[in-house]
C-alpha cells in the first residue's frame, strides 16, 4: 500500500480518538486528518507536487507532523532539518535543490532566514502560524479538494541526515517505495514484536525533531496502532522521567545517557505506566541494561539501526528477562544480515566482521554523492561500517565502528571494546573512547568515564582492567572523569565534542 496511506486510513477509521495532545489542547485522529488534507491544499496551491523538494524546520507539534503528511501524501520530498545547524550546515542542506521551505513561528530566526535568502533566492517560503516574509499555511483559503495519496514509488519522499561527525551531513535519500515497505509504517508486515511494540505506545511521549528518521519511526507504531501521541511542555525537570509520570505515558525511546539520567530519579517519581521503553543511539553495557530492567519492569527493548537503513534488529524484554544481554536482538522480518570479512566474505556465526544489511527500506543512496554511496551500497547490500556478529541463535552482537579506530603504534585499536571494558567496572556508569595525535605512538587512546553513584573509579584500576582484557596498545592515555557525557542535538554522546577537547587540552601544553 502506497506511504502514507496506511496512516490516513487509520486515521479515518477512528475520527473520534485522540491523535495528539499538546499542552492543553488534544487533537482527534479526524482532525488531524482534515488538517492534513487542508495543509495538501495549501502546499498544491504554493507549487508543490510530486517530485518538488520541501525543506522543514519546525518545532514539534501537531501542525508540522500534519505538515510532513500532507507533503508526503503530494508526493513532494521532504528534506528535514535538523535544529542546531551552523550556517555552513544550514547552506550544505539547503543546497539540495529545495523548491520551498517550511518554518513555524518557533523556528523562524533570522539566522535561517538569511540562509533562506541566500541559498533559496526565488522559492517560497511557507510557515505553520503567522510570520514575517511566509505564507501562512493555515490561514490559506481551503480549495475543498479531497485527500488524495499522489507519491511515485521511485520519488525520493525523504532526505534524512547523519549526523554529521565529519561536519557535513549526509543526506540519505529514502524512496516512496521504501516506506510503502517499511516496518514501522506497514501494520500488514508487522511482526508480533512490532506489533506488540504498537500496543504498548498507547500514549506515546513524541519529542526531539521531525527531521530524524528514528522519531518518525517510532511515533508511527503509536498512530497506526490507535495510540494518541503526546508532546510534553517543558516544565523545567528532566523530561525523563518527570514527563512520564505527568502524563501516565506508556512508551517512547530514550538514548543511553537519558536512560542513566532516568534512573537516578526513579525514587522520587511513579513510571508504572510504561509498558515499552526503547533503549537506542549507543551501545549500553549488559550490567546497565541488566539494572534497568530490574528497576523498570519488563518494559525495556534495544533497538539497533542506522539512518541509512531505518530500525534493523530489536532486543525484547523476554530476550533481556532470558539472560540475553550482550545482544541488540534479532532482526525484523525481510532484514536480511550478513557478516563480512575485509575480502568481502561471507564469516560464519560467531565470527566477528563487518555487518551488512539488506531490506526493503534501505535508503537509495547518499543525495549527490555517487562516490559515498558507491563505497556503502554494493548489490542491494549496505556496508554498516559496523563490527559484530551474529550468534548460533541469531542474534546480533556489536563489537564497535570499524571506523572508529585508533592506531597505536601503527595497530588497529577499536574504541567499541574499551568502552566495553570500561564500563564492566562497578565504579563506571558510562564509558566514551577517542584518538588523537600523538607523537610517541601515532595516535593514542583517550577514555571519558561517568562514575556510578557515589563511586570514583580508579585510573589505575581502570588501566589495568583494558590491559588484562585488550592489550597494551589499548590502554587509555588519558581517563577523564566526567560528571555527563556531552550530547548532540540528536540526544547522542558527542564524541566531536570530546575529541575537541583532547585536542584544546594538547595545545595548551
């Protein structure tokens, strides 16, 4: 069935059930459906169709997931901004033949209004409520027109972007085609632990950016299962889990260091609402996955994936209750996973190599770039750059980047397994490993720990712990206790950021 329709027809069948709530007000699935249909009006009447390029920078709300719907429903490509752009960012993104763009009166800065008028000369520029030099959407006269799904398969219907740790974002090119097979957006091919997964997104805690694939992901499980999305008001606490209890939610995501924030607080809050918790975004120790679910009930999952190919392999709480910790699960149906050896060869399980993945939604390729995308994509095969393997039970295990190395006297070094070592210490809650230069050895392992609770790990300890397991070469230079990890604006450990660090630190001595 042809993306979105299978949300628009959920939608129509339950008119009367809430679909959003937002602050105050609650928006009803038929609503949200006329919304979207008036919004498809609009958008047709600005020049958009099939094939034309939005790009969207909006807060999250409901006017701009109607908004992403009804361009998508047009058949238009949506080109997501991320927020937190500079402007050399900002150009890079806007630079991808865009035929308009959409704000909102939370999102219209003057910052990208001069990208706007710089890398947008002539293209409209459209806005959710009113705003200075836009053409308000909502306010458009209604043309009466039904909704009508207009998408090609072979259109590209979404630009999402990586995160940019090399400073420019990759924009992966996802075809109508492939969301029209996408697990999450197609209730017919759900497995029973996706499906089980929808039920549980009764209310659904939806925050963070439009623009990220994983968002869009996971809020679709929750509308095509019934569900009603809510979006939280800041109210100045941890999101996580003060927005839980508030709002009696019963599921979302959450990354790594959020989970950790979470569960310092549970004493003091009631999350015995939640029914699904989806753990993503960086690897966690089995120790911590192991508490977690003590603390939390059998709610948590894992889940494993890349922007290039969507979701690919879960972990589910009877996985996590049968002992099954070291694991990021096995995949869904119609993803096919194969491990490779540096000569392209296929290795048998339980022998580490790099991972590659085939399904129906994998993206296209990289938007402009035909070298990149040829390096990733081979034979409807793509390149992970991932290490792991997969067990005789099929499940996947991570054992790091296979770009995230370090050479030490001239030995490969992967961070993955340092971080691993690190975080088996009781003192270590969270554990992020870089390289930097360095002039005895090349390059040289620098660690960033975040103790547990009321514990402050020893360096030497935590040194001979990587020697024992890993090696000389593996040994941190460095170990830097932190009292958090910095995050990108994606929510992730912003290893950038630390390795920023290391490097100011060196040019001071």
């Amino acid at each position: 069935m042809p993306f979105p329709q299978p949300l628009l027809d959920a939608l129509r069948d339950a008119p009367d059930r809430p679909a959003f709530e937002h602050g105050d007000r609650t928006l009803s699935r038929g609503e949200l459906l006329e919304l979207i249909r008036r919004l498809a009006g609009a958008m047709r009447a600005a020049g958009l169709g099939p094939g034309r390029a939005v790009a969207v920078r909006t807060a999250v709300t409901p006017e701009a997931f109607a908004a992403h719907m009804a361009a998508h429903t047009l058949g238009c490509r949506v080109v997501g901004i991320r927020p937190g752009y500079p402007e050399g960012q900002l150009a890079h993104v806007l630079g991808m033949g865009i035929d308009a763009l959409l704000v909102d009166p939370a999102t219209a800065t003057p910052e990208l209004r001069r990208a706007a008028a710089r890398h947008l000369p002539g293209r409209p520029t459209l806005s959710l409520g009113p705003c200075t030099g836009a053409g308000d959407l909502l306010a458009h006269p209604d043309d009466g027109r039904p909704l009508t799904v207009t998408a090609r398969p072979d259109d590209v219907a979404a630009l999402t972007f990586t995160s940019g740790s090399t400073g420019r974002p990759k924009g992966c090119a996802i075809t109508y085609r492939a969301l029209g097979e996408h697990w999450a957006w197609q209730p017919r091919v759900w497995s029973p632990v996706a499906a089980g997964l929808a039920g549980a997104f009764e209310r659904y805690l939806l925050f963070g950016t439009l623009a990220s694939m994983v968002v869009m992901e996971f809020v679709a499980p929750c509308l095509l299962g019934g569900g009603t999305a809510v979006i939280p008001e800041d109210d100045g606490r941890p999101m996580f889990p003060y927005a839980i209890e508030r709002h009696r939610i019963t599921g979302s995501i959450i990354t790594v260091p959020r989970l950790f924030q979470m569960l310092k607080f549970l004493d003091k809050v009631d999350v015995s609402s939640l029914r699904a918790l989806m753990v993503s975004g960086s690897p966690i120790s089995a120790r911590r996955l192991a508490e977690a679910a003590e603390k939390l009930g059998p709610v948590v999952y894992q889940g494993y994936g890349q922007t290039e190919a969507g979701n690919i392999a879960m972990l589910t709480p009877d996985d996590i209750a049968a002992g099954v910790l070291e694991s990021v699960g096995r995949p869904h149906p119609g993803v096919e996973i194969s491990v490779r050896d540096e000569h392209d060869g296929e290795l048998p399980p339980g022998v580490t190599g790099e991972i590659h993945v085939r399904s129906p939604y994998l993206m296209r390729g990289y938007w402009g770039d035909e070298e990149e995308t040829r390096q990733t994509l081979k034979d409807g095969w793509l390149r992970t750059r991932d290490l792991g393997h997969v067990d005789g039970d099929g499940f996947l295990h991570l054992a790091g980047r296979s770009r995230d190395v370090i050479m030490v006297n001239a030995m490969v070094v992967y961070a993955g397994p340092i971080e691993r070592a690190l975080t088996d210490h009781p003192g270590v809650d969270e554990a992020y490993v870089v390289g930097a230069p360095d002039e005895d050895t090349g390059e040289a392992v620098h660690a960033f720990v975040v103790p547990a609770a009321g514990r402050t790990p020893d360096g030497g300890a935590l040194r001979a712990l990587v020697r024992a397991r890993l090696g000389e070469d593996s040994v941190p230079r460095t170990i830097t206790i932190v009292p958090a990890v910095p995050l990108a604006t994606s929510g992730k450990p912003d290893k950038r950021a630390l390795s920023e660090q290391i490097l100011r630190i060196a040019r001071q001595h």
